[in-house]
C-alpha cells in the first residue's frame, strides 16, 4: 500500500515567484562546486536550504528559513493540493522533445523490509548522514526525490494534461530543461490519484539519500515520541512520481573515473583484463561510446594515450564470486565492478561504496578531458542502464553498485518546499483530507 498525500507547501511570495529562475537550484549530489558559488550569491536561492554553506550548515539553514518565513519570503499555502510537475528536454542524438510527466506529494516513509518503496542502488554512507543532519534540524523537505509507479494505462496523465494548461511557474533550469509547475485543488481529482497510487509498489529513481534521510529521522521520532500515531509529518516524505511506460523516461549511463591508484600501469592492467575480457584498441577515444552502444558487456577504457573497447568473454560470467542472483550479475555494472575495479584495479567490492579512488561522471567529454590533463588515470565508459534492468533488480530485493542510474533529467529544487513540522504538517480542519 502505497500512500500517498497532498501537500500545503511553503512557497516563495508572489513578488519574488516572478523571478523563479533566479530562485531554482539543481539537486544537492550534482550540483558543482561552480554553481554553488554562484548560486551562493543571490540570498534567496534554495541552495541555501537545500545545500547550506558550512561551518555549521544544518544551523545555517535553520535561521535563513525562519527568517524568511518571518519576512514573509515564503509562504505556505492554504489549501492541499497535488503539484503537476512536467520537465521538456531533448537528449543526445534526437531530435525530438521529450517530456516527463509527473505529480508532487507527500508519500510514507515505507522501511524497505515492507517492499512498497523498493531501492535499486546502494547508497554512500556520508552523504545520507549529511541529509539527517539537515532534516533534523530544519525539519523540511527542501526537494523532492523521484519515484516511479508502473500504469499502461496513462491514467492519471489526462488529470495533469489538463491542470499544466495553467502553470505556476515555467522556467529553463541549469540543464537547459524547460519545468513547468502546475497545481490540482479538486478534492476528487485528489482522491482519485491516492486511490489509483495506493495498490502500487513503488521504485525510487534518484534520492536514496534523502530518502534513507527520511527513514533514519522517522525512526528516531518514534522512538521519541511515546503517542506515535503514524500520522505525524515525520512519516512522511517528499517525493515527485512519475510513470516507468512512459517514453518520455530516460536513464543516462554514468561512467567512472579512477585516480590515485598506487602503482599503476596501463600494461599491467590490461594484461589483467585479458584472461576476462576481448580488448580492442581504438584510435579516436571520441568515438568510445559509440563504439560500446548498446553491447552488452562492453566498456570503454579510456587511458592519457590510449583507448580501448573491452568486451567480457561469456564463458566468464561464472567466475564472479559475489553472491548475488544470475539476474544481478549479468548486469553490465555487476561485470564492470567485479571485473574491472575489483579484479584487475584491486578495489574490493565492500570497499568501493567509500572508495576515493572511485568518482561518478555522466559526462563522457568531461572523462575524456580529465584523463588527458591528468586529473585521473582512467576513465571507464559504460552503457546506460534500461528501465526495465531496474526493475529486475528492485524484484530481486537486491541493489545496483552506487551511482548506477542518472535519471534524466534532474528534478530541480526550489519551486517548493514542503514542512513536516507537525503545525505545518497537519492538515487544517477546513480540508477534506
């Protein structure tokens, strides 16, 4: 059972919304530290919330938000409603404009074990305690994470077609995305997206650290608070869902880069690679993702000099060690890290999630260029992962390594916030939910 909820946002006022593009701000694990700097600049960006400055940033943020709720900054909506959230972009090699449809609402924090919401990847343990650190003390949900419920049907779609013809708010965000932000306030529209939510499972895209953010603050409520009724706002979460039968979803492949590494040499690690894998030299390094593109099993190995395509041999998908079932390990990410990082780097597989010698990068130009400045000692170019791999590994109850997916495109903060302060929480009596 998946529950699911209106939300009273806060909001900025209606003399600063006129200028939302100066407020918005991209998510707190891929903004760069460029943006921040900038984004730091203007007083009233969201960054401030969702990604305050140290020293002291949880406090920060603190005093910024009852300062602007005081001032009048933000402020929070009368009425519950579900918030239409559509996102136009265009990828790569289409010319076409896609849009991903999807709603804004409050959602259970489920535990895993209860299998409503199912987690595809693992997480990197300092980032989600940074997330409990803000939570507990700001006590908002300052962006959405992204969910995903499965409907052939395209059911609710007619509801936020109709409600996006009116939008709040329209912008181009960081990524060149077009968001447009729209509201539903009909009590039985509102009734029918909980009723049609409620019997689904759902898979959490992109937000495993808010999430577990969420989880870890919920708990340690409970545990404080000897009339727990489960309707308190800590129980719930913040979340933007869309639907997996859409064309409109896409996934971006995320490649690694590996630096640091002691000893390391080119020779000797393809030489390692060998026993493994077929390895192809590629003249033009540009060229690598598409030489890879949709070959299962294949990377790319970019080195300062030098590139190569590498594709496993089959016959050894059996040597894998890691107990995990034959649908996980036949993934591209499971060959990559056990074969590549752990086997030939040396990086043992419960190592990799705080590994420094590991970093995430969806950009393939930007791989290519730090490899050659020598900013790192390889990059390792992977495929994209298909929706319905995810699916796979969320029914298998196990997870991706980290940093698996990269949904595309990022859902933006700063359109709303949304409190679970138990006064701004609850619902008022002139509501019908």
């Amino acid at each position: 059972m998946a529950e699911i909820l209106p939300i009273r946002p806060w909001r900025y006022n209606q003399q600063l919304s006129q200028r939302i593009d100066d407020l918005t701000s991209p998510l707190f694990d891929v903004v760069s530290e460029k943006q921040r700097a900038a984004l730091y600049q203007s007083p009233y960006n969201s960054i401030h919330l969702s990604v305050p400055q140290p020293p002291n940033a949880a406090e920060r943020a603190y005093k910024l938000l009852e300062s602007w709720k005081e001032k009048g900054i933000i402020l929070q909506d009368k009425l519950p409603a579900i918030y239409v959230y559509y996102q136009y972009f265009k990828v790569q090699g289409s010319s076409k404009e896609f849009c991903r449809k999807g709603f804004v609402s409050h959602i259970r924090t489920y535990d895993w074990n209860e299998n409503v919401i199912l987690r595809h990847e693992n997480t990197i343990p300092k980032a989600v305690n940074d997330r409990i650190e803000l939570l507990e003390k700001i006590q908002l949900h300052a962006s959405a994470t992204h969910g995903l419920y499965t409907d052939s049907s395209f059911t609710l779609e007619k509801y936020m077609d109709e409600a996006v013809r009116n939008p709040l708010y329209e912008t181009e965000d960081y990524q060149g995305v077009r968001d447009v932000l729209a509201v539903i306030h009909d009590k039985g529209v509102i009734q029918h997206f909980i009723d049609f939510i409620q019997p689904k499972t759902i898979i959490l895209a992109d937000g495993h650290h808010r999430y577990e953010g969420s989880l870890y603050y919920k708990h340690k409520q409970q545990e404080a608070n000897p009339h727990h009724t489960g309707k308190e706002g800590y129980n719930y979460h913040l979340m933007y869902l869309t639907n997996t039968e859409s064309d409109d979803l896409k996934i971006l492949p995320t490649h690694r880069l590996v630096r640091d590494i002691a000893n390391f040499n080119e020779e000797d690690l393809l030489k390692k690679l060998e026993e493994d894998f077929i390895i192809k030299p590629i003249e033009d390094a540009c060229t690598l993702n598409e030489v890879i593109l949709g070959k299962p099993w294949a990377f790319g190995l970019i080195f300062r000099e030098n590139a190569y395509k590498i594709r496993l041999k089959p016959e050894s998908l059996s040597k894998i060690k890691w107990h995990f079932p034959d649908v996980i390990k036949a993934l591209d990410l499971t060959v990559m890290h056990y074969f590549v990082i752990e086997k030939a780097l040396g990086i043992p597989g419960k190592e990799q999630r705080q590994s420094e010698n590991i970093e995430f990068d969806r950009s393939f130009s930007d791989c290519l260029k730090r490899v050659i400045q020598g900013e790192a000692q390889l990059a390792i170019i992977t495929n994209e992962v298909s929706i319905e791999d995810v699916k796979k590994v969320c029914a298998s109850g196990y997870t991706m390594p980290q940093k698996s997916t990269y949904f595309y495109p990022k859902v933006i903060g700063g359109f709303l916030f949304s409190s679970v302060k138990e006064n701004e929480f609850s619902t008022p009596v002139y509501s019908p939910f």
